[in-house]
C-alpha cells in the first residue's frame, strides 16, 4: 500500500514540475514537446515560396549557419524586442513583430541573432555591392524570393536601412531599402 501512495505522489510532483514549467519558462517545453508543433515547423510549410516549392537551399544553409529556429505558434505576432536571439520569422516593412509564417503577404524574412534583427531577402549583385563597399544613400531593392534581377541572398541590419517601402510587382511585392549611411562609418 505505501509503495503505491510514493508512486502516486511521485506522479503528482512530475505533473506539477511540467505545469510549472509550461507556464514559467521563456522556452515554452509544451510547443518543443507537441507533436502537432514539429508538424507544423516543416520545411514544406514554414516560409514556403508563394508557387508551393521548398525554401532556397541557400536560405536554408543560411540559418542553420545562423542556428536559427522558426518561430513557434505561441510566439506568433511577438514584438521582436520581446524574441529571443536565434529566430526567424516574417514581417513587411515595419518589423513591429514577426509572424510564424510568411503567408500570402510576400514578406520579407526577418532573422534575429546575435542581438541583432536582419532583413533577408533577395537582391541584385549590382545592388548587393553597393552594400558591401559601404557606399552611402544607395537603395537596394529587395524580393522576398530568388528571381530575375534578384538572385543573390543577403541580409542587412535593420538598423542601416533609414526607409524601407513595399512595392507591388507581378510576382507580390518587392521591397526598396534605403541606406543612407551605415552606423559603423560615421565619425
């Protein structure tokens, strides 16, 4: 009988342990643990192209580089201040918050690493080089896909772009990223 009663309150205690850090921790055990969650963070949906096809292989090297996870449902509409470093999510231009999928709104990928947020997207090397030569009031026009004028992959810092406009386009939309200077230059 007593042995019954340990095994009982041994029960209850794990129980409790797993409510208490359900509801306590930044890292949410019960969206890691579902199997409905790991379902849903697949490559074949999370950030899927708009025509279907699997995430760039590029883009997906890029985060596992950057050991990036997706966001979880839970941290679905989560201001980016309030997101740990190491996601990756959407946004348009604004970046107030992240959205776990990318969705129908052709928007930009947003990474958070290193306690810095990033742009990610697609642009022409033409305008890629602008960027790494550290030219100032320069734009980049920017795709949130690979596409014609818009092959090679990059990020920037939020911080370097002043303006950032979404444009309509055949495809969705593109996105005009205005820099005006980058904070590492001036003097």
């Amino acid at each position: 009988m007593k042995r019954w009663y340990l095994i009982i309150v041994a029960l209850g205690l794990v129980i409790l342990v797993y409510f208490v850090v359900r509801w306590n921790s930044p890292t949410n055990f019960a969206d890691i643990w579902s199997k409905d969650n790991r379902a849903k963070n697949t490559q074949s949906d999370v950030g899927k192209s708009p025509d279907g096809k699997a995430v760039p292989r590029e883009l997906l090297k890029l985060r596992y580089s950057q050991q990036l996870r997706p966001l979880t449902d839970r941290e679905d509409g989560t201001k980016i201040q309030d997101l740990p470093n190491g996601v990756y999510g959407f946004a348009m231009c604004n970046v107030l918050s992240l959205s776990a999928r990318r969705g129908n709104t052709f928007s930009l990928e947003i990474h958070k690493h290193d306690g810095i947020v990033y742009y990610v997207g697609y642009a022409s090397d033409e305008d890629i080089d602008k960027y790494l030569t550290r030219q100032k009031n320069f734009h980049i026009l920017t795709s949130p896909h690979p596409g014609e004028g818009a092959s090679s992959l990059f990020e920037i810092p939020i911080e370097f772009v002043a303006k950032c406009e979404e444009r309509p386009s055949k495809n969705g939309y593109i996105f005009d990223l205005f820099v005006t200077t980058i904070p590492e230059l001036q003097t």
